[in-house]
C-alpha cells in the first residue's frame, strides 16, 4: 500500500521501507531498546528480529524528515486475520528525534492504513518490563486483552477498536 506523502504539516513523509532502510531501522531499534536490556535481562526481542525476512511478510515503513531526508522513525505492520486486526509488530523511534510527535504520525498512519484495507482494529503488544508503554498505550486507546509468556518473553497484549 501506498504512504501518505506528509505529515505534520509538511516536516516529514511517510515511506515504504527498502532494503537499504533496513540497517537504519535495525540501528534505530538497537539505540532505543539497550535501555531495556537489564530489565528484561536479555535483549528485547525487536533487538532480535531478522528485518530483511519481516520485510517478506510485513508492511515495513520509515518515517522520513523533510529537512533532511534522515529516517527518524519506523512501523512495521500486517495483516492479523486470526484477530480481525491490523497488527502493529513494531514502531519505533530514533532516540535523538523523540518527543517531536513522530510516535504519534506513525501510530495514525497505522489506523489509516486499517481503515484503507477494512479493518476496524489495531493489535500489539509489548513486554511487561516496558513499563512505560503499559501506561502510554490505554492513553492513546488501547485496551489491554491478555497477558502471556512467549518465547521467553512476558507480553501484554491491546487492542484499539477504531469504529
């Protein structure tokens, strides 16, 4: 599916990933998750994840600033049918550009790209140790929908209904 263009009054666009994004997601990733490393007590499982085999599976976008052309931010999404969702499996975003909103352009843009292909929900999860999203994520109107340990990890799950 095609990207909206801008965003945020014109500072950044939406991309679809390439190849070549993938080591900047994959820096991303590592710059924002080393933090949770000791808290978890192992590195969190985006830190693990092969980024060139998602992209076969998943809808991969960067979020691109305009001023520059830098890759500030990042969301991979699919298609859960099991859920009857649009799945967030991971966004992320680069630590020296947090605090600008762009969490907040690529969370919108994950509804829109529900609603485009005619889904009225989002799911993700994160790790019981992220503390952080477990307050953040109700905020923005997700409903917690189960707790369970997977590959190694404790996971909450949420779910956001966009009717």
């Amino acid at each position: 599916m095609a990207a909206p263009s801008s965003t945020n009054g014109g500072e950044t666009h939406i991309l679809k990933a390439r190849t070549e994004d993938i080591p900047i997601i994959r820096g991303m990733v590592n710059a924002a998750y080393t933090k949770y490393i000791e808290r978890i007590g192992k590195p969190p499982a985006p830190m693990n994840t092969d980024y060139d085999e998602l992209m076969k599976t998943h809808d991969i976008f960067v979020l691109e600033s305009n001023e520059d052309q830098r890759v500030v931010g990042s969301i991979i999404i699919a298609v859960d049918q099991e859920s009857e969702s649009i799945k967030i499996n991971n966004l992320v975003v680069d630590p020296t550009s947090q605090g600008r909103g762009y969490g907040r352009i690529l969370m919108n843009f994950a509804e829109e790209f529900a609603r485009s292909q005619g889904f009225a929900a989002l799911t993700l999860f994160t790790n019981v140790k992220m503390y952080e999203n477990l307050a953040l994520y109700p905020k923005m109107g997700f409903v917690e929908t189960e707790r369970r340990t997977e590959e190694g990890y404790e996971r909450v799950y949420f779910r956001k209904n966009l009717s």
